[in-house]
C-alpha cells in the first residue's frame, strides 16, 4: 500500500502558481498529510525520500516540502515518537544508493529536525567532498555527539573537507582537539593556518599564544587582520580564564611589534586589554 | 544539489577563487603605507563593497557631510573586470588596503556581518545596508565586535533619525523608557507594505551554469552550497533563506527601526512570537498572515502582511499617551530630560562617538525580523530570552538563531 499511499497523500500539496512561486494552505490544512506520512511508520517516511530527485529545479517540490513540514511538525513539542521515528527513517537513507543530491536534501532536513542518533550517519559523509559541506553543517545544529564525529574524520581528510572539519572542531571549541590546530598553523594552505589560529583561540590554549600572536605581528594583508582577531580572541579567552599574565604577553606583542604608522586603531584595544590583564 | 555540470562549475569556480587568494597573497607594499594622522577636515578614503541595487545610494549616504574619495569598488561579478586597484571581486583585498578608511556595505544581506566585523578587524568604520544579518548570532557578533575595536557603524536606514526628532515621538519614547507606566497598553500594529508575495522565491527552475563574471562561490559564501539559479543572485536573492528573509525581512528593519527608538526597545527583544502562516518552504520565503510579538512589558508589536489568510484582530493599535499614567507618574515624566540627539554617521565618524543607528540598535531590530521569520519557519509559537538572545524550552528553534557556515567562513 505505502508508496502508492503516500504518492497520493504528497500529491495534495497545492502547486506551484504559474511563476514558481509558492502559496501554501494552513497548518491544519496540511496536517493530514504529514500524519498520513507518520502513521506509515518508517516506510512512509522513506517512500517520500525515494521521490527526491538528484536536481533541485521543481519537478519533486511537493515531496521536498512535505519532509520539510514533516520535519517542522516532529519539533513540536509532545511529538518525541514521531520525531524519533522520522529522523531514524532519514538517517537510514544516507550513505547508500540514494543519488547526492537527494542525501544532500535530507541531511539539510536533520540539520532542522535531527537529535545525536543522527550524528554517526551524518559522520559517515564527511569523508564525501560533495556531502561534507552539509553534514558538517547538520551535526553542528545538532551539536550533541557531534565533536566525536569530527575528531573522527579529520585524521583522513584533505582539501575542502579537512579545512570544514578542523573549523567545525573550532566552532565547538574542542580543547581535545588542540594538537591538530597547532599542526594547522604550519600549513601551506592561509585558510587552515587561520582555522588553527582561530580554534586554539577558541579553547583558550595558552601553550599557542605567542605563535598565534607572532602570526598577527609577523605577516600582513588579511592573514594579520583574522591573525589578530584570533589573538584578541585568544587573550580575552584566557583572561576570563584567569590566566592574565599569557594575556598580558599577548597584548604586550601586539602593542611592540606592529609597524610604526599602521594598524595604529589596534593600540588602544591592546591597551585597554592589557589594562584588564594587569599589565 | 549540484547537477553534473554544477558540480563541474564549482570545482572550476573553487580553483579560480583558490588560485585568486593564492596570487594575492602578497599585496603591493604601497598599499600598505599608513595613513597619517588625520586633521578634522582630512580626505577619507572610501569603498563600496557589493556595487549593484542599494550599493550606490548606500556609498552616498556614507559619504554625506564628509570629504571622501572613493578608492574601491567591489563586486563578486567584477570577475575579468577587477584590476585590483579600483575595482576588485574579493573583498578581502579592500579591507587589507590602509588607505581606506570608510567601508559602504551593498551586498546581499548574507553577507553584512561578516563583511562588517572583517572591515573593523581591519580598522574601518561602516555603514550597511539593510537588513543587518542573516540570523540572530551573527548581529551580536557584529555587535561585540565594533564594541571591541571601537569602530563606527550605522545601519543604512534612517529614519530613526527623523523620529527622534518628532514632538509626539519623544513623548512617547520619554513615556515607554520612564519606567512610570504600570501595565503597557502599547500595540504597534505594521499592515502591508511588506511586499510578501513580491519577494517570494521561486521554486521551480534548474541550475545553470553561472555566468562567466560572477564568481559565484564567493558570492555564496558562508550560505550552504547550492547550484546556481538565476534569481538567487541579483536582487531576487531576497526571496530565498539562505541570503535574507524575503519581503519582512527586507521591509521591516525600515519599518520598525524608527518605532523601535519611539517605543524605546533599542535594548531589549520580544519574548514571546507567535506567527499565522502556512507551514515554510525549505528554500524559498513566501506567504505569511501576521506575527505578534510581545515584550516583557506587555508591549506588544504586529506585522500583517494582508496578503494571505485571516485578518489580525486580537488587539487593537495604541500608542502610549500621557493618560495611561497617573497624575503623579505625569509630573515626574515631565520633569525628565529630552533623549539625547541621534549623531549621524558623519558625526560619529568624526567624533568617535556611536551613531544613531549603531550595531547595538541596528542587531536589536534585525532581530524582530528573525523572530518572525523563525516563528514562520517553525511553525510555533517561540518564547525568547532577550538577554541571552536564545529561544526558551526549544532547542530547534535555537538552531535558525545561529546557523552554521560554510568553511572558511565564521562569526
């Protein structure tokens, strides 16, 4: 009964008007729809992923939209078995025979909707270069469980994907992580010195600050003012730490090794920092 | 997702952009000589950054009662016409000169915070275009970010500025801020002009191949990768979430920034939203009946769009008046000073004091529009800690308050 079922039940979405845009029903409008998907458990679910095609230009907009909805509707409150049994069936779709395009789509829907038993699905795609991008982006949503899915990753990856992850690991300030940002300022590629610069700021990792700050001091152009910004980060971090003595240092580089007649607005917010530190 | 030639496209596009950071790596030395001390009636240098729609007007109104030159124009669809001394595509460069000084924001909402804390990392004072961001976190970054580097910000929407000095405004403003009134009969009721269905997205058209002088990964940026369509880009860019918010998104920061300095809520943010509206699309912003808000206070403020569904009718409009206090609550009101006077963006660029419409302002407005549109694409109603700037009780919700972005970009 179920795809048939639900091709019926997804087919009541309303159509486009005829510029493309969209109008939509009410809430309870729509209701019946996504309880009709639900009420076929696991395989109603799936059935309407099975719709998605590869290409996002329309021609499956009803389908899209009724997973979205769906996954709006879980989110309520009282629905935990619904949203339990919603994010399961897209969970088990992805990292199989479904095309990119249609993973893509339904981990952008567990970014919305997804809970930590999603994160090890979501972890597998890291590794993918076209799928990275969204599930880091889904597991940072969902945040519970998903630093042991980066941690996880980064050892194997290079490229788009590393430099995804290793922020990622900054976004969530994982001080398990500090070995790989120290490795990160060494690299050849500017984008991933300054993901390492900007995570050891991010935890507070004292051990980096005259590195992070000799990188403010010591180069020029964009890579010293995001340098910098990592310092500050870096110094107010460890101030409310209780360690002002490294921010002070952080503050007093920055203060004595900047070039004579430049960055001359950055003076008094190292001073006004190495006021609060103490120094 | 990316059809076979969009992928094709964006590994091309992410080799130029790549190959483009890798050759300006090392920048002319002489665009790094310093600029000296300025005197008060000293040059500025200016730039404009995202040089289509707005971008003009908004370098204009930077520039008004200053001396400026303008030095750089930037443009992601300034590829194969950027020389990189006036004109470039990556903005990254402009911020890097120290010869400019003034920094207009033009492009698509996506990307003002992060172009606005990059530029005061860089020293620059700013004046953004509307709306201010794509989500809450990234106004409070801004925010906390022209704080710490002392820089100057105005919101490219000024109407606050003629409010403030309206008679009947003032009182107002004197009456909400006083403290005096016991319960807030207050309901600001905004009905149409929100130009809904004009800034729908449209939804059924197929990727394209981008066009040879947009360098579309840049234009993207921290927004999720997604192939390239026409109206994504251009204008049409405010119909999808990625880049603003559609038609409220774009109308109701001008709409509400003057009232927000009337009604005295420059600090402070809704607790409670509740929205009538069909449940959102994953992609593209569209239809929507009304969004209520209500402060802790009582104050309560009303966006009807009059396009789609029911009419709002659970409160009715009414400004604070001298009689909603008692006699002693208007004695003492009328011993209170007047507000003190707005400073435009030229007065506060020269004397480094904020402007009227500063970060702080300008994130607490852009945040009526977030909560509208969260409460739309949630489909519930949401309650909200202003001063954590989080949704109580509901973890999801909290997750269109800070999106997460696409590498190498962050807050």
């Amino acid at each position: 009964m179920t795809q048939d079922k639900i091709a019926e039940l997804v087919d009541q979405v309303p159509a486009l008007d005829k510029r493309g845009t969209f109008t939509g029903t009410t809430w309870e409008e729509n209701l019946p729809i996504f309880d009709g998907v639900l009420a076929a458990g696991r395989a109603g679910v799936t059935a309407v992923v099975a719709m998605l095609k590869e290409i996002d230009d329309g021609v499956d907009y009803k389908a899209r939209y009724v997973l979205h909805g769906i996954a709006q509707y879980v989110g309520r409150p009282g629905k935990d078995a619904a949203r339990a049994l919603f994010i399961d069936a897209l969970a088990s779709q992805l990292g199989g025979e479904l095309s990119k395009g249609a993973q893509g789509y339904v981990a952008r829907q567990l970014q919305v909707v997804g809970s930590k038993d999603s994160a090890p699905a979501l972890g597998k795609l890291l590794a993918d270069p076209e799928l990275c991008e969204y599930a880091a982006q889904a597991l940072l949503a969902i945040r519970a469980a998903a630093v042991e899915q980066f941690r996880k990753a980064l050892p194997d990856l290079k490229g788009g994907p590393r430099l995804t992850v290793l922020q990622a690991l900054g976004v969530l300030a994982d001080a398990e992580s500090a070995d790989a940002f120290k490795k990160a300022l060494g690299d050849a590629d500017l984008d991933l010195r300054l993901a390492g610069a900007w995570g050891l700021a991010r935890i507070a990792d004292a051990g980096s600050a005259d590195q992070v700050a000799k990188m403010a001091t010591a180069t020029d152009g964009w890579e010293a003012i995001k340098a910098t910004s990592a310092s500050l980060l870096l110094a107010e971090n460890l101030l409310a730490a209780g360690n002002k003595a490294v921010a002070a240092r952080i503050y007093k580089q920055l203060l004595s090794n900047r070039v004579e007649g430049t960055r001359a607005y950055l003076d008094e917010v190292a001073t006004e920092g190495l006021r609060k530190a103490g120094g | 997702m990316a059809s076979r030639s969009a992928n094709f496209n964006r590994r091309k596009f992410l080799g130029t952009a790549a190959a483009s950071a890798g050759f300006f790596a090392v920048s002319p030395s002489s665009l790094f000589a310093g600029p000296k001390r300025r005197s008060p009636n000293e040059i500025y240098g200016g730039a404009l950054i995202g040089c289509g729609g707005r971008g003009p007007s908004t370098y204009k109104e930077m520039t008004k009662d200053l001396e400026v030159e303008q030095r750089a124009q930037c443009d992601v669809k300034f590829v194969g016409k950027a020389d990189n001394k006036m004109f470039y595509t990556d903005f990254r460069r402009v911020l890097e000169r120290k010869d400019i000084d003034l920094v207009a924001i033009g492009t698509p909402p996506h990307w003002h915070a992060l172009i606005s804390i990059a530029a005061a990392e860089a020293g620059k004072d700013v004046l953004c275009e509307k709306p201010m961001t794509r989500f809450i976190a990234e106004g409070r970054a801004v925010a906390d970010t022209f704080k710490r580097y002392k820089r100057i910000f105005q919101i490219g929407t000024f109407g606050r500025f003629g409010e403030s000095k309206n008679k009947n405004s003032i009182l107002i403003h004197k009456i909400m801020r006083s403290g005096l009134l016991k319960e807030n009969p207050g309901v600001f009721v905004k009905s149409g002009g929100l130009k809904v269905k004009e800034w729908s997205g449209r939804v059924n058209l197929a990727p394209q191949t981008p066009p040879a002088n947009l360098d579309w990964n840049l234009y993207l940026g921290a927004s999720p990768w997604k192939p390239y369509v026409p109206p994504r880009h251009g204008g049409t860019h405010r119909g999808y979430w990625d880049y603003e918010g559609g038609g409220l998104a774009d109308m109701a920061q001008h709409t509400l920034d003057p009232y927000q300095w009337t009604y005295g809520k420059d600090d402070t943010s809704p607790v409670e939203i509740e929205a009538y509206a069909p449940p959102a699309h994953p992609e593209v912003c569209a239809m929507w009946g009304w969004i209520e808000m209500t402060y802790a206070d009582g104050f309560t403020l009303v966006l009807e769009s009059g396009e789609w569904g029911n009419k709002y009718d659970r409160k009715q409009a009414h400004k604070p008046v001298l009689d909603d206090l008692d006699e002693d609550s208007r004695k003492k009101l009328q011993a209170l000073p007047d507000p003190e006077p707005l400073l435009t963006f030229a007065e506060a660029v020269k004397t480094r004091k904020q402007a009227g419409g500063n970060a702080e302002a300008a994130h607490r407005c852009a945040i009526l529009l977030h909560l509208a549109n969260i409460a739309i694409r949630t489909g519930r109603k949401l309650k909200f800690d202003p001063v954590k700037e989080e949704f109580v009780g509901d973890e999801l919700a909290n997750r269109y308050a800070n999106l997460p972005m696409r590498a190498p970009w962050h807050l």
